[in-house]
C-alpha cells in the first residue's frame, strides 16, 4: 500500500489502478472512501473482503455528474410525485452528502446493489473524489474506508492504520470536511424517507421536500438493509448518557470523557478527575464542527489507554441527528 498526494499524476495513478480492478481509498467531503470500479464486479469483491463486509449490506456508487447519474439509476421508473421529490433534492445537494436510493439499471452489478433493484447513488462535493471519479471508470462504489463495523476514518492515516495493504493506494487529500457519513434517502417509494441520517440535515431536506419522512429504528423488522444497530464502533467500550449525566458519573476503570461544548465540560465539576481524559467535541456548541471532530476524537481515544469512552449525547437537531446516531450504534458494540 502507498500513500500519495493528489496531484495530476497522482489522480492518473490512482485512476489507473481503479480501471485495472485494484482499490483505491478517497477524500470525499464525508469520510474517506474505499472505492472500486462499480462496473466489475471483481472489484466490487474486493471491496466487500477488504471491509469484512457482509454481502447483505449494498455499496453506494459514486458519480462525478448527472450524466453518469443515467447509466446507474433508471430516474424513468420512479411514479411520479418522487420522479419530482428526487429532482428537487439533487438540484438542491447535489454535489453534497445526500445518497439517494433509486431504481437501478441492470448494468450495474448485483454485488454493488445486494441483489436489491434499486441502487444507492451519490455524486460528492470534493474535488479529489469527483477528478477520481471521471479520471477512472465514471461510477465508483466507495463505503467507507474502514473495517466493517469500525470507526469510520477522516484521515489518510486512518485509513492505513485500519486496512493497511488491503487497499492497493490511499490519495491524501487531507481531512474530511464534514465528517461523518452522507444522509441516505430512499426515494424509491412513493414517500422519500431518511434511511440513514448523516451530513446533510432533516431540516434542510424537509425545506425543500416537506413529506420526507425518517424510518423507525425502532422497528423490529427494518425494510433497509445495512441498518445494523452496531456500527462505528471503536474497540473500547462506549457508553452513551444524556446531556449532563456525566457528572454523576463513577467509571471504575481508566475512562474518557467526550462532551459536546465546554459548558459539558464545565459541568463535568467534582467528576472531572475521575477521567483520566477529557475531549470536547466543539467548544463553542457548533454541531457542524463536533461532527467533523467525531471520528477524529474516537479514533485519538481508542488509541489512547483508556479502558473505556463515556460519551455525552449532543443537542438533537441538525446535524447533531448524526452525531447521536453515530455515537449510540458506537454504544451498542458488544
Ligand atoms: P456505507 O457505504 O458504509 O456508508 O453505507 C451505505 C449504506 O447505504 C448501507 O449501509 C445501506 O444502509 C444504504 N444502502 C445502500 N444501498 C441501498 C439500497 N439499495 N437500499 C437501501 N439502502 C441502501
Ligand atoms: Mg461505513
């Protein structure tokens, strides 16, 4: 495994390597990605034995632009309301962190889609992704750069510590913008709904298509796939409390701390030396910025030596939606 900067001849590298089947990890704006070419399914293999990732569980395909968007997804075959739902949506946050679940074209490869007829589709804001993307084969499906189930990773270094040569080179493109992982919407239905929540938020997709509803994960029999309650996970113990309850808090090993803002931390009082560690997420309250730190403090504490992580939940709006998910899927590894 190499790791490279994204230079002219380090996207023609990588491009290369993409169109002769290999695996190649990717900044988007998300997370970093592990991308193969969508159209093989060799490579799409691949990508599910490098991740240890279960055949059930689809990839999403990555395009540079709308014109890729016709040889993957068959936008003709949605009824009406939702032809119209999904249009706005894409002029609204395409380029950006929305995934959109769409009824897929046969040409692309069961093993992308899980034998599912619709395929996830998303066309990302970072300029190393998309010059990735039309460099190489024009369709690359890309989760996210990790073991399956662990820390999603924000950097470069992430991604060589947790898959090392089980991908075949790593484009540098420095830290990920927002994050954690793009909102998955599924409009293939007659009603779009909110699959996964991530970097785009509920807000702003309802300012633009009001009726969007959000599954329930309380749901004994989920309809999606991929909707494993233990995911993002670090080794360590997580364990999750609301907004304050770290105060009382009596860990009986080496534990951090993981507070939202520094009033967390202020609050925090007499319990403060119990943790061996304390790390604030943002320290003015910024839900934008927490979740860009997220992944970058999970990964730097479950380095660390510390037995367990006490994480505080963050405000539930916005982009904190994501934030909470990500930290209670984290909380559920057992
Ligand atoms: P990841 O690539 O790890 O960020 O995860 C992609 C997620 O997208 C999966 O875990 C699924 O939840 C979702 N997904 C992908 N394809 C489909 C599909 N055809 N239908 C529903 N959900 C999907
Ligand atoms: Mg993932």
């Amino acid at each position: 495994m190499e790791i490279i900067a994204p230079t002219d001849a380090g996207l023609e590298k990588a491009a290369g390597i993409l169109a002769s089947g290999g695996l190649v990890a990717f900044p988007t704006e998300t997370v970093y990605g592990l991308g193969g070419n969508a159209w093989d399914p060799r490579a799409l293999a691949r990508i599910f034995e490098a991740k240890r990732r279960p055949a059930f569980d689809p990839l999403i395909v990555h395009v540079a632009g709308i014109a890729a968007l016709d040889d993957v997804a068959d936008l003709g075959a949605l009824v009406p309301g939702a032809r119209t739902a999904a249009g706005s949506l894409m002029e609204a946050f395409w380029p950006g962190p929305l995934t959109l679940i769409l009824p897929k074209r046969s040409r692309v490869p069961d093993l992308a889609t899980s034998g599912l007829p619709t395929v996830a589709v998303r066309l990302p804001n970072h300029p190393v992704a998309r010059a990735l993307i039309e460099l190489s084969t024009g369709a690359v499906a890309a989760p996210s750069a990790n073991p399956f189930g662990y820390l999603s990773p924000t950097r470069a270094e992430h991604v060589a510590a947790q898959l090392g040569d089980r991908v075949d080179l790593i484009v540098d493109g420095g830290r990920c913008p927002v994050g954690v992982e793009s909102t998955v919407v599924d409009v293939s239905g007659p009603v779009p709904l909110v699959l996964r929540p991530g970097g785009l938020s509920l807000e702003r997709l309802r300012s633009v298509v009001p009726g969007i509803e959000v599954l329930d994960r309380t749901d004994p029999a989920p309809k999606a796939p991929g909707q494993l309650a233990n995911h993002y996970a670090p080794r360590r113990a997580l364990r999750l409390v609301p907004p304050g309850a770290l105060a009382g808090a009596r860990p009986e090993s080496r534990a951090a701390a993981l507070v939202f803002d520094a009033a967390g931390r202020d609050r925090l009082g007499d319990a403060a030396p119990r943790f061996a560690a304390v790390r604030v997420l943002s320290e003015s309250g910024d839900a934008v910025e927490a979740a860009a730190n997220l992944f970058d403090l999970l990964h730097e504490l479950d380095a660390g030596d510390y037995d367990e992580i006490w994480a505080e939940r963050v405000p539930d709006e916005g982009i904190g939606r994501a934030v909470n998910d990500r930290l209670y899927k984290a909380s559920k590894k057992t």
